[in-house]
C-alpha cells in the first residue's frame, strides 16, 4: 500500500522541510489525482529543498520538479534524483522564466511558498498562470502574510493577495455581470497597482477556486468547460412549478435581469472619490489660507490708515486751536486798539446799511 503524503512527510530524514500541519493533512486530498501521472511541477520557493525532495518520493512518476529560489545559497543544494532541478533567482524576471520553461514548458502543478508579499505572489500568478496544463491546479501557501501590513497586506488592504483573489472569484461568475465591463478591467486596479500584464493570463480559463486557511487551489479549464451551460430538468411530475417543461433547455442569459450601475460601490472607486476629495481638501485649505493672509493685511491697512487718520486730526485740532489762540489775541488787540475805537461807528452804520439791503 502507497504511503501517504503525510506519512512520507512525517517521515522524511532528508533535506528540511517547514510546513504548516493543516497542510500536512489536505495534501493527499489536493494532489492524489496527480500522484499516477507523468506531472511536472514547479514550486517557487526552495528553501532548504526538503520539500522537493518529499514531491519526488510522493509523485513518483513526475518527469520533472522544479524549484526557483532568489536565495543565492540554494546553489549549494545537490539532489540525488535526477527529476529535480532548482533555479536561482527572481521568479517573476524573464531571465528566469526562459530558464524554467527550457526544463518545461508546461506544469501540472504549481505551488507558490515564495516571499509572500503581496506584489510577488499576484505577479508570480499572472506570469504563470499560462503555463498551467487544463485540469492542472495552481496552488498559493501561507496566505496569512495577506493581513500583515509587512508583506503588503492587512484585512482591509483592497491590493493584497487576498483581494486579489477575492476579485477572481468574481471573475468565475463573469457571465452574470451583464454590465459590459470586461474580466480584465475587473481586475485592472492590480494591473496598475503593480505593474503587471493581465493579457498574459487568459481569464476564461479559471474553472474554481478552493480556499482553506492560508492556503488556495486555482484550477484550471478550458473556457467551454467554465460557463453555467443549459438548464436541465428531470422527472415528470411537477405540481409546484407549472413552467417547468418551458424553462428546460434555457441558460441563463434567457432570463430577463436588470442590471444597475454600481460601480461607485467599489471599493477603488470610493479609494478614488477619497482621493479627490482630500485632493479639493487641500486645496480650500489654500484657498482660505489665502484669504485668510488677505484678510489679515486688509486689516493691517485699516489699522494703519485709521492710525493716519488719528494723526491727521489730532493735527488738525492742534491748528485749529493755534488758529483760534491767534484769532483771540487778534481781537483781543484790536479791541484794545484805538483804531477800534475810532472806527466804531462807521461799522455801526456799514451793519445798518447792510441790514437795509438784506
């Protein structure tokens, strides 16, 4: 009787190995269908090689497994079986994508146990994607990085692994958007964020997606095989629904839905109404610094010209007063003059003559 991946595993004395136990126990369940057939396998994320050699013990019919590390010490790792070939450097450069695919050019499996960062894994899966045979999985560990804000992520983070592959699940049910946006502007948000080409994974051809914790398994069809197909009703007797007999045959596009813009409920686009708004934010903040600046010289002004106007009076009052003083020594001389006295009456008949013409 053939071991267990488990038990292999548990049992392994060869290179070091470090996987979680949840691990441990769902292997067999993800990649027994695997285990009789002529695979290639491709693990980003080397380490210390343990584990490829445990893929070696486990799929023992595989034609190759390889491992890419950007690890410079994984040069150092020598394996007695022949299927295995490790690859140092970045995954997610051409460099090392030539090299890979000179070993194969397809795989069957695909298991991403690199950095974990969030920019890393989303790019390492569009890359790869492509060269995963039909039927073949694909599959993402340690996902519980995607909530560290050290690995680029966080519960809420909406460019993490995660979202990201919350935005594929989406994708799988493209055929109900019915909006006319496309599966790769879905996810165009990624694209931007982290300088990837979405055409070079086709979308149609994602059959599921399975999660567990920190772990996801991402098969892969063929297009036709992805879609809802047609409706199909068994039996005779239906004395609920009468329309039973009329709505057999049909897919899904036969059923008339109405579909509303949403879109300002995305979470990019309420990053991006954020994004203008602090953006007008700032600048009111400007323009009432500006205002505020004018007004605060408008005042200055006022003070001043206020302050002027102050001098200005006292000035005026002062001559007036001198004027005045003047005026009253004036009089004053005139009164006492004898010229006053002797012009009396001749000003006593000019006020009369005067008062006769008014």
């Amino acid at each position: 009787m053939e071991k267990t991946i488990k038990e292999i595993f548990l049992n392994h004395e060869g290179k070091v190995s470090d996987k979680w136990r949840l691990y441990i126990n769902e292997w067999d369940n993800i990649f027994s269908p695997f285990r009789k057939n002529e695979i290639n396998l491709l693990e980003i994320g080397v380490q210390n090689g343990g584990s490829l050699e445990i893929w070696g013990r486990y799929f023992s019919k595989a034609k190759n497994i390889i491992g890419v590390d950007i690890n410079e010490k994984c040069k150092q790792l020598d394996f007695i079986d022949p299927r295995i070939t490790v690859i140092v450097g970045d995954i997610n450069t051409e460099k090392v994508e030539h090299k890979i695919i000179e070993v194969s050019p397809e795989f069957d499996i695909i298991l991403d146990d690199g950095s974990h960062t969030s920019s890393d894994t989303i790019h390492s899966f569009i890359q790869y994607f492509n060269y995963l045979n039909k039927n073949g999985i694909y599959v993402i560990e340690d996902l519980h990085t995607s909530y560290w804000h050290k690995y680029e992520g966080g519960l809420n983070n909406p460019y993490s692994t995660i979202s990201f592959l919350k935005n594929l699940l989406d994708v799988i049910n493209f055929e109900h958007w019915r909006n006319g946006k496309s599966r790769n502007s879905h996810l165009s948000q990624f694209e931007q964020q982290y300088d990837v080409d979405l055409n070079k994974v086709d979308l149609c051809e994602i059959h599921s997606i399975y999660f567990l914790n920190s772990l996801c398994i991402i098969k892969k069809q063929s297009p036709d095989k992805n879609i809802l197909g047609k409706r199909t009703i068994v039996g005779n007797n239906g004395i609920i629904t009468k329309d039973w007999q009329e709505v057999n045959g049909t897919s899904i596009h036969d059923i008339a839905v109405s579909v509303i813009d949403d879109s300002h409920m995305n979470v990019f686009s309420l990053i991006e109404e954020t994004k203008n708004q602090k953006q007008q934010l700032e600048l009111d903040k400007e323009v009432i610094q500006d205002l505020e600046q004018e007004l605060e010289t408008y005042k200055k002004i006022n003070e001043e010209m206020i302050l002027d106007l102050e001098q200005e009076l006292e000035t005026y009052k002062k001559i007036n007063e001198e004027m005045i003083q003047d005026l009253e020594q004036e009089v004053l001389y005139y009164a006492l003059s004898k010229s006053w006295r002797l012009t009396r009456p001749l000003r006593k008949i000019m006020k009369f003559i005067k008062n006769a013409l008014n």
